[in-house]
C-alpha cells in the first residue's frame, strides 16, 4: 500500500478532487469528507484537525448551512465585501 497522506496532503488532495465544477471549495459535509476522514485516519476528529490547518493558515473554514466550506487559501472568497464595493455593484 502506498505511503499514508498527512492530514494537510488530505484535505488538500480533498478539496481539489471534491470540489464541484465552478467551485472553489467542498462542503464538509455534503462533499462526503468528514466520513473519508474519519475513515482515512481511523476514527480521527475533521473537525479539530481542519481547526489546526485553518489556524496555522494552509487552508481557509467558512461556516455556512449545514456545516462548513473548506477552501485552499488562494482560492477562499473574501470574508466581507465593503460597503464602497457593495454599493458600486448596486450601481449606488
């Protein structure tokens, strides 16, 4: 059997395979990643690993229905459009 992945290699591996066309991120729930997870490592916690990746900055967490969207750094949408941005779009 091949070398193990580490977890970063996995979520890493995850995001880019998962990721729907038109789509930068995965749902960690929807996408079938926390199951191959827990799966993978035998048990382990996604949560509390993807906490550590997000915190040390190798991958990107937004919360939204249902669970979380991960997504590789240069690929995450901004946290807030500003105001100036908003309005601009509006056309405001």
């Amino acid at each position: 059997m091949a070398e193990r992945l580490s977890h970063e290699e996995f979520v890493r591996k995850a995001i880019v395979s998962l990721r729907k066309e038109g789509y930068k991120g995965i749902h960690s729930v929807y996408s079938g990643f926390n199951e191959a997870f827990k799966k993978y490592f035998d048990g382990e916690n996604p949560v509390e690993v993807t906490n550590r990746l997000a915190e040390g900055g190798k991958i990107v967490i937004r919360p939204v229905k249902g669970g979380v969207m991960f997504y590789l750094p240069e690929d995450a949408p901004s946290a807030k459009s500003s105001a100036d941005e908003t309005l601009k779009k509006m056309g405001l």
